[in-house]
C-alpha cells in the first residue's frame, strides 16, 4: 500500500470513527431525555461533539490508525479496548470533578458501549475486506533477480502473505546457480521480461554478483517494469523500521530508525512524564515522608542513596533511591541479590514493595530519567556487557525509565542480561503511548514479585 493510499485509508477510518462517536453522543443525550428527563442545552451539546473530535484525536495518539496488515486481528481489538477505557476513565473523572451529576455517568457509559460496539464492527468487517480484496484482486506477478539468501527470504514471506495479492513466478540467475522454479539466466532477463511481463523485479544479487547491477536496471527501465532492490548484504541488520534520508542525490539508510526520534513522539512521551511524575508525586508524598522516616530509624545514614548510572547516549546521572542497605563500600560495584546481607530488613521491605525507588519520580521530573524505559545501569557495569552483550549500547537510544518492559517480566537485577537487552530494545522499536501505559498499569501489579528475600 502505497504512502497516499494509506494517507486516504486514514482519513476515511477516522472520518468513519467521527461519525460513530458522533451518532454514539446524540444517543446518549436522548436517553438522558427519554429516561431522566434531562435538560439537554446548546452547550451540552457542544461540549458532546467537542468530545466526539477529541476522541479522535486521541485514536491517532494510541497509533489506531496505522495499517498494520500482519497484526492479528484480536489485537488490533485489544488495542481499541484499552483505548476505550482509558477514555472513559478519563471522561468519568472529569463528570466527578465538575459535573458532580450522576445521570451523566449513565450517558457517558451510553456512549463508550455504543462506540466500541460498533467501531469494533468496522474494525472486524475492514480487516476482513482488506484480506479478501487482497486475495481476490489480480494477482501482481514477480521474478526474483538474483539467487541470495534474501530472495528465498522474500519468496518465504510472499508465500505466507497471500493476501498482499504477489506471486513470485520464478527466479533469473547465473548459469551455475542450482535453484527451483529458475526462468533463466541474466543474460536472458529481457526476453523473459518480455515473456512473463511481471508486475516487478525484485533485484537480491549476492554480493560476488553485483557488478550485474547496472545491466539488470538498464533492462527493467528499457522494458518499463518497477524494480526494487533488497541489500542482500546489509538487509539482515536491519532490525527495526528503517528510515531513508536523502543528502542531496545520496540516500542515507537509517538501520534502526526508532520512533521516539520522532520530535513529536518524543514531545508526547516527555509530557506525559511531567504530569505522571507531578500526579505521583503527589499521591506518594506521605509514602515518601513514612520511607524517610522509616530508613532514618531502621539505621544510621542518609535516607536518600545517590548513585550515578548511565543514562541516555552514555551520559552518566544521578539516581535518588531511598536507601535500603547499611552504607557500604561496594555500592557503586556490586548488584543487590536475593540474600543480600547488607539490606536491612526496613530497606528489604522498601525494595520487596518498590517504595525504594519513589524518588526517581524527581529524576523524571527534571529530565534525567522516563516513567517507561530502559533499567539504567552502573558505569562498572555498562563498560563490561558493552564488550560481552549484543547490542547492549542500543539501550543508551532513549532515556532510561523507573520501570519498563523487562522488569514487567521480572527481569531486574541479578537476572539474564541478555534477555533483558531484547526486552529493552523491542520497547525502544516497538515504542507507543499505549505501550507506555500498559507498562504503567501493569507495573504495580508486578512489584510485590521481585526477587528479594527478608534478611534476618
């Protein structure tokens, strides 16, 4: 699908959802009616409607609207779900601040059942048509140019998409090359063009042939046919959406563009830190006062540990934590384990509870650290994983966070590194408010099973 395809596919989906959302509204402010007897004045119902258009909005900030036609469709639905309720707690926390009035909360539930319900009808019918028209349109025939491992990976991929409606009719390669379904040899390639008359070619030479390169595009241009060219010797390294940049006439190839470079993106998540941050805050402060006094009681020392990390692109912060153990000296070079005889048993609860690491919540605020990202880690032990662990500096991309993928999966501190790494960057490319508030909300349900054990 192409970028003005999609354009017009996100335009007619939203205007679609604006509809719903709008018909969803007039259906609750005349049950109001017919059931309270409500007043229903002009500003009502403007108020209504403004909220009909900013429902939309909020759509395109969870990402609804993107066309992910390999994304199995409970999940798309999922998805909408957790919208809707974020939604609608949103909208029942502002009729308990300034309405106050209780048939507005059986409105507002008029309006979520009703638009969920029918937005994820369109959902469930659109994805089914997409996949059908897919399947039923004419078939785009492909020759695959070139006998590289990346063909056979595009030929696999095809092979198991039958709804992008492609259909790879054989492969051109050298005369030597042993291969199934081969059409010929290059040699031969513009009578087989003129032959098969393909939708495209799809060029994956290996690279002791890519002096063939310049012979194969002057054929597919004299012959009027696309041509696309998979790098058979980088393609593997691509691991996330890569972004193709031009510098005057030279394409530059970004390998792992992530979102959050997206200004945007990253103005909306450090938003989001700021007023999450401020909330908690809030809320926790009298947890706080009980930690500080607590840790001052339990044994001698600051109540607050400060401790640098390193942070986004390798550039080391402070970290506030209350303190949990009796002050050491190996603070700065060793992890805390389960048994870890330094903990007192106030700062082994802290930790078991997560309480310990409520002052990061300052961190966030003044910019060092996220709500949602990367663990960050001591200096000590970022030079060592970035000599011994796979891709581990890709971490050091975004900011690092109080809590995020990984330790929702449990790993945190004396744990597998390298799958903590693998968590960390599928967040970093996969990155999303709604993933973000997933985390978030699956974060307290995680704290009371981290890995520590009451010292004696």
């Amino acid at each position: 699908m192409g970028q003005g395809e999609k354009t017009l596919a996100h335009f007619l989906s939203a205007t679609v959802d604006l509809i719903i959302n709008l018909i969803s509204v007039f259906v609750s402010l005349l049950v109001l009616k017919l059931a309270f007897g409500t007043h229903i004045g002009g500003t009502a119902v403007a108020i209504c409607v403004g909220i009909a258009f900013l429902t939309i909005a909020v759509y395109f900030v969870f990402d609804l609207y993107s066309i992910k036609v390999f994304a199995p469709l409970h999940t798309q639905l999922l998805k909408l779900l957790f919208v809707q309720l974020f939604i609608a707690a949103v909208l029942f926390a502002c009729i308990a601040i300034f309405v106050g009035n209780k048939e507005y909360y059986v409105g507002e539930l008029v309006v979520i059942l009703l638009s969920s319900a029918l937005i994820a009808t369109k959902k469930i019918i659109s994805t089914k048509l997409i996949h059908l028209i897919g399947k039923k349109r004419r078939i785009k025939k492909v020759i695959i140019v070139g006998a590289s491992a990346a063909g056979k990976d595009y030929i696999k991929e095809v092979n198991n998409n039958k709804h992008l409606g492609y259909k790879v009719i054989g492969t051109v390669a050298s005369k030597r090359a042993d291969i199934p379904n081969k059409l010929g040899t290059y040699y031969e390639l513009e009578a087989i063009i003129k032959r098969e008359h393909p939708y495209e070619i799809v060029v994956a030479l290996s690279s002791r042939e890519q002096h063939q390169l310049q012979n194969i595009m002057a054929i597919a241009d004299k012959a009027g046919v696309r041509a696309v060219i998979i790098p058979t010797s980088t393609y593997k390294y691509f691991k996330s959406k890569c972004q193709v940049d031009m510098i005057g006439n030279l394409p530059i190839i970004n390998t792992r563009a992530v979102p959050l470079d997206n200004l945007a993106n990253a103005f909306m998540k450090r938003v989001m830190d700021i007023i999450i941050s401020l909330v908690m805050i809030a809320l926790t402060f009298p947890i706080m006062v009980f930690a500080f006094i607590g840790v001052k009681l339990s044994s001698k020392g600051p109540a607050i540990f400060k401790q640098r990390r390193v942070g986004r692109y390798g550039e080391e912060f402070t970290m506030y934590k209350f303190r949990s153990m009796r002050v050491n000296e190996m603070s700065d070079t060793a992890w805390t384990t389960g048994r870890d005889t330094r903990k007192t048993r106030f700062g082994t609860f802290l930790r078991k509870t997560g309480i310990d690491e409520l002052p990061q919540l300052f961190n966030v605020l003044f910019g060092s650290m996220s709500i949602v990202g990367p663990r960050p880690e001591l200096p000590k032990f970022v030079e060592l994983y970035s000599e011994t662990v796979p891709l581990y500096n890709v971490k050091h991309q975004v900011k690092p966070g109080i809590t995020g993928l990984a330790q929702i999966y449990g790993y945190r501190g004396d744990t597998s590194i390298e799958r903590r790494i693998e968590l960390d960057i599928s967040y970093i490319e996969n990155w999303s408010v709604y993933n973000d508030l997933k985390i978030i909300i699956t974060t307290p349900f995680k704290m009371f099973n981290r890995n520590e054990k009451f010292v004696k």
